[in-house]
C-alpha cells in the first residue's frame, strides 16, 4: 500500500510537471518560428496583443486593443493556430519587443515577452580572402567604380596574389559596406621574394578600396613585400600607410 501511494505520488508529480510546462513549450516553439512583417522589423514596433481560449481553440481578445496588428499579421496568424493544451490560461498576453538578442520571459502565469534581435545588432562579421594563381597575371584597369578593377589573367611567366578585406557590415542599414582589395605579380619560379618602397612597382602592387564616400585605388610605391612558399602555400607579408597583412595564401588554379 505504501508503494502504491508513492508511484501514485510520483506520477501525479510528474503529470502536473509536464501539464504545467505545457504553455511554455508551446510558447518556446511559436517564438523560435514566428515571423515579422519587414516593416516591424526596420521600424522596430513594439506592441502587446492579448488573446483568450474559445472552445479549446485561441482567439484575439476583441474586449482589448489590438492596436499596430497589421505589422504582426503573420505572428498572430501563427499564434492563433497553436495547438492548446490543458494548462493554456483562459487568457494571456504576448508582448513583442526589440533588444540585442532574442529572448523570451514569462510574467507569472498569463503574460509572456518575446524580444527579437533588433536590426542593429544584426551584424555580418568581417572577411578576409588570401588567394594566389599561378600562371597568372594582373589586368588593372585602373577604374574609380564601386567594384574590383582588376582581372586575374592568364600568364606563362607570371604568379598572381590577391587580398580582400570586407569590413562587418549590418545588412538592414544602408550605405555602410566596405572592401578592400591588394594585388600583386611575381615571376612564376620564384621560392621567395622581397621588395621595398620603389622595388614595389615591380610586383605592380595595388590597392583598391570601395566604401560609401571613400573609394581610392592606388600603385603602392612606399613600403614592403615579402614571402615564402611551403609547399603549395605562400606565407606573405604586406605592409604600407598604416596597413600591416599578414597570411597564408591559398592556390586557386593548379598550373598545368
């Protein structure tokens, strides 16, 4: 008898854990799918919508304001097909928000806050590109235009290096993209090599950079170059104004 009250005890114990975990499961799955109409999104609206259960089913709570609803049409679409369970208050309120990244808290038993990752802190880390082609030459074109002027051309005598740089950029605001290009040439045998200063121009070493309000290119004819190989990579250091680039360049066409 006393064993069977505590197996009785322990199931109810974890039949109301699971019923009362019910709503906030339900709730951690709507939030991670829900959508935001676009303009929400750029505006950063915040808004509370309250809904109530009808027949096991959830329903807006016409008796409170629904006010920016057309901004949230998707996420209360999704949120009024939820399936229910047992432990759904009769009525509750979400609250969408706006901070550095998502989250999601509950107010005692019958309000939740779903805060999504505002646009600003929607961040593109920065990249950079460290390639070499042999065979190859530069084609500069010499161009002020908001892309790479310079082609990567065929060459039986040449060996060709290519740096880019993409600065972290927030994909929702405009204007703040920015790239950085460095090129150079060497003979095709070379095992290692260093230039300096006026010795640059034999490398045709170039620099291009495309920003909103800041573009320039450039021959670089002040500072210096030099690398190894081992084995198909080139360990290359560039430096000039206050730039230092450092890495192992990567061989993108094999020479035949």
């Amino acid at each position: 008898m006393k064993k069977l009250f505590i197996l009785l005890l322990i199931t109810t114990f974890f039949s109301s854990t699971t019923l009362a975990n019910c709503f906030q499961e339900r709730i951690e799955e709507y939030s991670e799918t829900m959508k935001f109409s676009l303009q929400a999104k750029r505006m950063e609206v915040s808004a509370h919508f309250y809904f109530k259960i009808n027949n096991n089913k959830i329903e807006i709570d016409s008796t409170q304001s629904f006010e920016k609803a057309n901004l949230f049409e998707k996420a209360i679409e999704d949120i009024l097909n939820t399936e229910i369970c047992s432990d759904f208050p009769q009525k509750f309120e979400i609250q969408f928000t706006w901070g550095k990244n998502d989250s999601l808290f509950f107010s005692g038993n019958n309000r939740v806050v779903i805060t999504k990752q505002s646009a600003k802190y929607m961040i593109n880390p920065a990249k950079s590109t460290y390639e070499y082609f042999e065979k190859s030459k530069l084609k500069i074109k010499g161009e002020q235009s908001w892309y790479f002027d310079v082609d990567i051309v065929e060459s039986k005598k040449k060996t060709a290096f290519k740096y880019t740089f993409t600065k972290e950029e927030n994909p929702n605001r405009s204007d703040d993209e920015c790239m950085e290009g460095v090129y150079f040439q060497i003979p095709k045998d070379s095992k290692n090599f260093k230039y300096r200063d006026e010795e640059l121009k034999k490398a045709k070493l170039y620099y291009k950079r495309i920003c909103f309000g800041n573009c320039g290119r450039k021959y670089i004819v002040k500072g210096y170059l030099k690398g190894e190989k081992k084995g198909n990579e080139w360990i290359i250091e560039i430096q000039f104004d206050d730039k230092l680039i450092k890495g192992e360049f990567l061989l993108v066409n094999k020479a035949k």
